[in-house]
C-alpha cells in the first residue's frame, strides 16, 4: 500500500491506496488535518494511526510514502513520521526518483509548486489533447498543459476565502458569511448579506470564466478544463466551464509518480 501526502498551505491531506486493486490503484482512505508547520512527528503519528485502526488498515502493510508539499517548514515533521512510525524514506515529488520528467516551459522550472506540477503529470496520464487545470486552494490556480504533457505556464488568482477574508477583514460593518451558492440567480441583493455572497461568488465565476475564455484563445486549440480541490463541485453548480471535476486530482499524481519511482 502506499501513503500519499500533500501538504498544502491550508490543509495535510493524507491517502491510502491499494496499488494492487483490480483494475489499478484505488483509494481506500483518505483524511486531512490543518497545515500547522510546528506539529511534529510524533503528534502526526498519534492522530494517523489512530485512524488508521479505525478504518481497519494495518500499518504494517505500507510499504510506499510519497509526499508533495507547498510548505517547506512542514516537510521535515513529515519525514520524520516516515521513518520513526513507518520504517520508509519517503519519496518527495519532483526529487531523485520521483522527478516529475515533464517538460516544465518557464523560465525559472523550479519555481512551479508540487501540487501543480503533479496535478499537470495526473491530468495528461488521463486526458488527450491541451489541458486547463482549476485548483481550488488557499489561492486558485490556472495551469496549461499541452498535448506533449509540457507545463506552459499558468495563473494564480487570490482563493475565494482569501478574498473573502480580505474583504470582512478590512471593513468595519460587513458580517462573515459562508460560501456557498445564492439561492437566487439575480445579482442585485436586497440585503447586505447577500450583496456580499453575490460580489463574491457570481464574481469569481465571471472571474473564472473570463480567464478561461482568455486562455483557450490564447492557446488557439480546443482545451478541455479540469477543475480539482475543495471547491470544484461549488463552482460546478453554477458554470458549465468544466469539462471534468476531480477532487483527486493531486493525490492521483503522487499515486502515478510513486509507481513510476518503483520501477527505477
């Protein structure tokens, strides 16, 4: 079995997969825990293992780790639960054999995150053609992939929470609402409440969908748009702009790039 991480600036998710389910890896648990680059070793393994017995998995049976992190401060706790509770040297995604062996067009290859790297290897393992990937995180971004699976270069907007709190943040009057979508499709609210869901949300679809727009011109072929991470399916209520929602998207790039790095 494999243990996949990514370390994201918001949340640790953390992934169990069967490499040797019929008809090709599957998921068999998966939990996440806030981004806290102080939480050691140690704290890590009491909460995991404690889930671990929960959902029935020994943990003997781990023979893989793989991590991926946007979160330098982080990786060294986790390394250490690798090796004090697991007995494994974890991979780390974009190093030694778990290179991401993509071409990375941009100037400057090393400063693409690992999430977006992998997500680019897992959205070509599995679609044709040029890609648009929509991660949803603590900011959002917008990556291109060409038909050659060569990362093209990308966007990176404010995340919708992050706008969210900016903007309660920084007024006096204005209350914390929750995300999610308005219940009407006007976009003149009547109260202070929904004025804001509406700025937020309606905005940041026209957003989104204008970039979209911009990029698929740009690249001057049809790209199909994949949309992963929290807020995906939210979003895929009230646009049509996504071809393909998959919320695994970035732990299905570890599970590939892990099974590359077993057969060097």
């Amino acid at each position: 079995m494999l243990l996949a991480i990514d370390a994201g600036n918001t949340n640790v998710v953390f992934a169990v997969y069967d490499m040797g389910a019929e008809g090709g890896r599957a998921i068999k648990a998966r939990w996440r825990i806030a981004t806290d680059p102080r939480r050691t070793g140690d704290e890590y393994a009491v909460w995991l293992m404690q889930l671990l017995e929960i959902r029935g998995i020994d943990r003997k049976r781990i023979d893989q780790i793989i991590v991926s992190t946007v979160v330098p401060r982080a990786l060294h706790n986790i390394e250490v639960l690798a090796r004090s509770y697991f007995g494994l040297e974890p991979l780390i995604a974009g190093e030694g054999k778990a290179d991401y062996a993509i071409d990375i067009d941009v100037p400057n290859p090393k400063s693409l995150g690992a999430d977006r790297a992998v997500n680019a290897i897992a959205a070509h393992a599995q679609h044709a053609g040029d890609l648009i990937i929509i991660d949803f995180g603590t900011a959002t971004t917008f990556d291109v992939i060409d038909f050659n699976g060569a990362y093209k270069g990308g966007i990176i907007a404010p995340g919708i929470n992050l706008s969210l709190d900016a903007l309660v943040g920084n007024t006096a009057k204005l209350p914390r609402i929750a995300i999610e979508v308005p219940e009407s499709e006007s976009v003149i609210g009547t109260t202070t409440e929904t004025q804001m869901l509406i700025g937020v949300f309606w905005g940041y679809v026209a957003m989104m969908e204008g970039l979209i727009s911009r990029m698929r011109e740009e690249i001057g072929r049809p790209a199909k748009v994949i949309a992963t991470g929290g807020l995906a399916v939210l979003f895929d209520e009230a646009t049509d702009i996504f071809d393909v929602v998959d919320p695994d998207l970035t732990l299905d790039g570890l599970a590939l790039l892990a099974e590359r790095a077993a057969t060097k």
